[in-house]
C-alpha cells in the first residue's frame, strides 16, 4: 500500500493550506489547541481509503490492520524520530462494543506500530467504562460532552505509564474530541507527553456536506 505524503498541521495533522508555513500549526489549533502535543496521519478520511477502514473496522476484516498500521508507522517515521521509551497505547472500545465486533481495530494497529516501530505497546491499558452510542453523525461540541469522563486508566497502568511518553494510537480522527479526552485521563495519572498517532484524518468540511455551523466554524477559525 501506498499514501502520498502531504503537509500537515503538526498540533492536529489536518491538511495545511498552500503556502502555509512548514511546521506551523494551522489556523484552527491556534484557536483550539488540543489537549495532546502533537498528532500525525498517513492519511486523509477520504476514498478510496474509507471502504478500506470500514472494512477494518465494521466488516471482520482485521487483516487489514498490517498493512495500514505499518502505512502509520512510515507516516510516524517521516515525521522524525520519537523517545525509544515511548509507549503505544491504543483508543478503547467499551466492553459492549468489543464484544459485539470481536476486537478492536485500534489495537491491532497500535501493535502493528509499536511493532514496527520497535516500541513497547500496552493495548489494555485505557478503559472506555462508558458505552457511548456512535458519534459519527454528533457535532463537535457533543461529541466533547458525551464522551467526557468516559475512560479510566488500571492502577496498575497508571503507575507504570506515570512520567512516560504516550503515542495514542486511533483509526480516526474527525473532531479530535475521543483523543483529547484520552489525553486527560493519561495526564491525570501523570504521563509526561501524548501524541496522537491516526490512520485516518478527516479533512475539513466543504460547504454543503453534512456538518453542522458550529463544526465549520471551529474548522474554519
Ligand atoms: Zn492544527
């Protein structure tokens, strides 16, 4: 599999504008600037990649987690090197959800990653006690609301994270509302540093697609 590479906002990888300057967030994060310190993609949420992260994650095909999880080690890669100490951590799926599809398609590419990355990968170590219905169609103020408070790190985990460098790891990143809340729980336990690392990054809406005012707006700040 191939991905062309394209510049992006090193705060919350969507896609910069021509002519924006290298390395600069973009317009939107110096307006919202999300609570993990940087985030990469090694693609956008478009087709053909779309049906392909469906089939990821709706349609019982967890094979595909090698090959697109080592297309998010070559985009971590490109993007210069991480701590060796860094730990790969995977967004959770509640107990009802991973029951229901079986596995979890972050974790298989969070393993994927840390795998071919030569990293340590904790994929239990985040807890979704909340089972929150699918947000796809929610605006981003809501989504920020029902997922607040809706992970717990172990104890255990806790402990052993505390201090360390966290790359969180997700199929798809719309809002960023799923990983900002993730980035508070882990630095409620005491980690010292989280990224985002995502397959997929939705672009910003065009108008006339299926997003609310208050979405472009934050978009478009
Ligand atoms: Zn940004």
């Amino acid at each position: 599999m191939f991905a062309p590479r394209r510049a992006r906002c090193p705060r919350c990888a969507l896609p910069l504008r021509p002519g924006w300057p290298t390395g600069e967030p973009c317009a939107l994060c110096e307006a919202y600037p999300p609570e993990f310190d940087r985030a990469v993609a090694a693609l956008d949420y478009i087709p053909p990649w779309t049906p392909l992260i469906a089939r990821l994650k709706f349609h019982e095909t967890p094979a595909l987690a090698r090959p697109l999880g080592r297309l998010l080690a070559q985009a971590v890669r490109a993007r210069g090197p991480c701590s060796r100490y860094t730990v790969v951590v995977p967004a959770p799926l509640s107990a009802e959800r991973h029951r229901e599809r079986g596995y979890n398609q972050a974790g298989l590419l969070a393993r994927e990653v840390a795998c071919a990355l030569g990293l340590a990968c904790e994929p239990e170590a985040l807890h979704k006690h909340q089972h929150t219905a699918r947000m796809m169609s929610l605006q981003s103020d809501e989504r920020a609301l029902q997922i607040r408070g809706a992970f717990s790190l172990l104890p255990d985990q806790a402990r052993h994270l505390k201090g360390r460098d966290v790359a969180l790891v997700d199929d798809v990143m719309t809002t960023g509302a799923t990983l900002n809340e993730l980035t508070r729980t882990l630095h409620a336990a005491g980690v010292r540093s989280v990224q985002a690392w995502v397959l997929a990054r939705t672009p910003p809406p065009r108008s006339g697609d299926a997003v609310t005012a208050a979405d472009e707006g934050r978009w478009e700040a």
